[in-house]
C-alpha cells in the first residue's frame, strides 16, 4: 500500500474572511514545508478543511441581519479558498463539511463507534441557558470567564490559557446574542472522558515534536486530573448526533474535527500516512489537537497513526491585540492581496511568523519588508543582469567562479544552504530564521559584487571581473532554489530568467553558474519587490 508524507493545517472558521494572522499562523507556514519536502522529491501532500459548523458561523449570520449559517459558510469558505489561491499556499485536499460526499456519515460512523464501544457516555451537568433567547448557550453563544486563568473566554475552550471548559464552570456567563446573565440548567449531554488514555497520551507526548508551551499545557492537564468532554451539544447547527436520546443535539464541533482530519487524508487516495501528520495550528486550538483529538483515535484504534509533529503558532497581534475575526479586529487578507503581491506578503508574515512568541503586525513594517525586497533583493539582480546585458552584450561569459574569495563565499553559502535545510525541515521548522538566511545570501552576494567591481580597473582584470559576475549569477541560481518555499512565484520567476527548472533542491549543489553563453535578460519588472 502507497504511503506520502501528510501535512495538516487547522480548518478555518467561515464565519468571516481570512486575516493576515491566519496567513502568519498555520497557512502559509504548513505551503513552506510541503514545498521544500516536495522539492526534495518526496511525495507529500498538504490538506485542511473548512470548519463550517462551528456556532461562530449561525452567531456571524445573526449579527449580519439574519443570515443562515448555510450561507455564511459557504460565502466566506469560498472567500478563504480564493486567499489561499492567490497567496499561493496549494492544498491537496479542501474538506467542505456541506459539500464533501459522505462527510456527515464518515462522522456520524466514527461517534457511532466511540459511543458502542463505550467511550462515548451520558452525563446531567450545569449548562447556561438564555430565557430571553430561549437558546441553550455554548461556544460562541456564551462568555464570562474561565475557570483556570480568570481570562474573558467563550464556552467549551479558553483562547489565552488554552483550556478546555463545560461551558457551565465559566465565572458571570452571559448570552452573546442579547447580553443578559445566563442561568444554569441542568442538561444532559453525551461526554468523552480523557482519563483513560491518560498513560497513553503520555507516552504520545514523548514521541511527539511539540513545543514547550504546549507541552506545559498537556502535563498541567493532566496533572490537574483529565476531564470529562462535551462532544455533544443541544443545538439545530451541525452535525446530528447519531444516539438514540440525542439526535435532537448536534456533535461538538471539534470533537467532528478527528474523523475530519481522516476525511482529508482519504480525499488525497494515498493509504497510509508515513509515519504520521505534521500538523499546523495555532496555541489557542493546542488542546483539542494534542489531548482531544488523539484521545479520540486512541479509542477508535490502539494503533491510530498519531501526529509526529506539531508546529504551532502563538498570537500574531494587531496594534498590540489579538487578531480576530469574530470581533472584526484584522486586516483582511483579500484587501492586502489587493494592495500587496503575495510573494511581498509571504515575506513579511513568514518573516514575523509568532513562533515561540507573539509578534506584532503594522503596515509600516510590511511596507519596509516591501522596500527591501525592492531594494537589496531586486536591486542586487538588476544590477548583476544588467552588467550580464551591457558588458557582455546578455550572456554568460566563459569564466567560472574562482579564487579565494571565491572559496570562501562559496563556503558560507554551502554552511547557510545547510542551515536553511534546518530551518525548512520539521525538526527545526522556523521562518523567522529561514527569511533571515535568505537575506544573509543575498548581503554576502551583493557585497561580493561590490567588492570585486574593482577588478574593472586592474589593467589585467578583466577575466577575473567576468569570472566573479558569473560566480554571483552562481549565488542568483542557487538563490532561485534557496527562496522558492518561502517566495514560489518570484523564485519560478528568476529561474526562468536565469534558464534553470523550478522547484529544485534546497541545498549546496542548487549554485551553479548558468553554462557559458546562456543569454540573459534584465526583466522589465521587479522579480521580488512588486
């Protein structure tokens, strides 16, 4: 049976457009790796989905004069898959909850299974109830503050501390919809208690390539005593649970996120994955993939094919505060795109990527990002390519790269290709760091070429003023290889400049001067910078 390596990429509400956090967070991140796998000659493929049944989706139709949670999905899930298109991050396979054939038995069949094996069970708990609204109230339809760290917080998971709540624990809730305090009901609803996958979970988490911050969360879970989870919820939005009892309650929409994820794999018509998903999401949706989601494979089979990473982003913040759709404080990845070439944005955000530690967006900062790459990217190759057209009427001399400066920028680069493979691969996955490699190659390249600029005025210095042009166009072809996960289009754009393939290998042997004679053109356009 065929088997590829399998990236993941947390689904999106649709409840709003895409907003330059997302694009920081899981999105682009999760393109890079498959590019650089791909261009390794590795058979990988990169899915997600659209998280059409969250509660923040009917909520947003509420709030938009009263929308139906159909069309609210299916407005802003077309708009998320036209951002990812024009921002270049290519998905294998889009899950559409509404609109992927058998989505809705594949999860129904999954709960089904948990539910008769007995890991699934019935539980008469607190629940907030609205008697304005006459709505049972969770997620998105209730807030008040969290049980753990005392944050403001929706029902069902706290956002700043990461865990989960049942929605009846929050401190003063009160209804969204109309603001008035919550009262407390008694309600009975399906649960899937954690505890016991416990000692399988820790030994999950050992395995596991995951970060400090949520490997803290885990073990303060599971310190604290792992809790029972609501996996249903009684609501007319969703997925209905399949439980005589129950059918009038909808699956909790991230407990339907684990068969999701199966769904996407089994879209892409490859067997196995090997030898598990790297998956990408955000601290604030770290629990369910780390504690809920596992726990659930675990029930289903003992040998679930558990994630073997998880790269996750902390909050990339606006002005100083979380980016955030359902409270309209973002700037709008479509509006950017418009303003804005996807490559220049690929830049910039992958540049200020919130790994490890929140970052924080301005404008003027993705200006900057734009005049650098204007000005020390394009205008290092404008001028290489330009001397390439009036010194040697556009093609390559004869000349090959040597001496010892030669050497021993050749050296560096080889030591940064390494370091960039590093920072590209899973182990050492950091954008921040490969975006500052980058810009190491093209400083030591442009210095490179200032400095032997001298060799025009050596009365015998002509062939070694050639030989060191063709060892920057060397830099430029390895550089065309090094940039293309971060910048696909502009880097496709200077091989085809310099007449080398697309897509090439990220690593030493990617810098080779183009052969002698091969005839070159200044472009006409900026390759980085536009």
């Amino acid at each position: 049976m065929s088997t590829a390596e399998w990236i993941t990429a947390t689904p999106p509400t649709p409840n709003g457009p895409l907003h330059l956090g997302h694009m920081a967070g899981p999105y682009l991140a999760g393109d890079v790796l498959r590019r650089f796998l791909a261009a390794d000659g590795v058979d990988v493929r990169y899915t997600t989905g659209l998280d059409d049944h969250q509660s923040y989706v009917p909520v947003r139709g509420l709030k938009d004069g009263g929308l139906k949670g159909e069309e609210v999905a299916d407005h802003y899930g077309d708009s998320i898959e036209d951002v990812w298109r024009r921002a270049h991050a290519d998905f294998d396979t889009i899950v559409r909850p509404r609109r992927t054939a058998g989505y809705q038995a594949h999860v129904q069949d999954f709960f089904r299974e948990l539910h008769d094996a007995g890991h699934i069970v019935a539980r008469t708990r607190p629940l907030p109830y609205c008697t304005g609204c006459e709505r049972w109230l969770y997620e998105a339809y209730v807030k008040g503050d969290c049980p753990h760290c005392g944050s403001a917080s929706n029902g069902n998971a706290c956002e700043p501390c990461g865990r989960p709540n049942d929605c009846g624990d929050l401190r003063d809730p009160v209804c969204t919809g109309c603001g008035a305090p919550a009262e407390p009901r008694d309600c009975e609803r399906l649960y899937f208690p954690l505890a016991p996958f416990a000692e399988q979970l820790q030994d999950f988490w050992q395995r596991v390539d995951m970060p400090p911050h949520l490997r803290a969360l885990c073990e303060r879970m599971l310190h604290d005593g792992l809790p029972e989870i609501a996996v249903s919820h009684p609501s007319d939005w969703g997925v209905p649970v399949p439980v005589d009892g129950f059918r009038d309650q909808r699956v909790y929409v991230w407990f339907e996120m684990a068969p999701g994820y199966l769904i996407e794999w089994e879209q892409c018509g490859t067997g196995h994955p090997a030898p598990g998903p790297v998956q990408f999401f955000g601290f604030d949706n770290g629990y369910f993939h780390a504690v809920l989601n596992p726990a659930a494979f675990l029930a289903r089979s003992a040998d679930a094919a558990l994630p073997r990473a998880f790269v996750v982003n902390e909050f990339y913040r606006l002005e100083g505060l979380k980016f955030s759709t359902s409270r309209g404080h973002a700037v709008w990845a479509r509006d950017e795109l418009a303003r804005t070439s996807a490559d220049v944005l690929r830049y910039h955000v992958l540049s200020d990527r919130p790994n490890g530690r929140q970052t924080n967006f301005t404008p003027a900062a993705l200006e900057r990002s734009r005049q650098h790459l204007a000005e020390a990217w394009d205008g290092w190759l404008h001028g290489l390519l330009t001397t390439v057209a009036e010194e040697f009427g556009g093609v390559v001399p004869q000349e090959r790269p040597r001496g010892a400066a030669w050497n021993r920028l050749q050296g560096r680069l080889a030591r940064l290709a390494d370091e960039l493979r590093d920072a590209y691969g899973v182990a050492g996955y950091d954008t921040r760091r490969a975006v500052a490699l980058l810009d190491e190659v093209v400083a030591l390249a442009t210095d490179f070429g200032h400095v032997h600029s001298h060799e025009r005025d050596r009365p015998e210095g002509a062939a070694a003023h050639r030989s060191a042009v063709v060892a920057q166009l060397a830099v430029a072809v390895g550089l065309a290889a090094w940039a293309a996960p971060v910048l696909p289009a502009a880097s496709a754009r200077l091989a085809e400049l310099l007449g080398v393939p697309a897509g090439r290998r990220v690593d030493a042997a990617a810098m080779a001067a183009p052969p002698a004679g091969t005839p070159l053109a200044v472009p006409d356009t900026a390759v980085f910078g536009g």
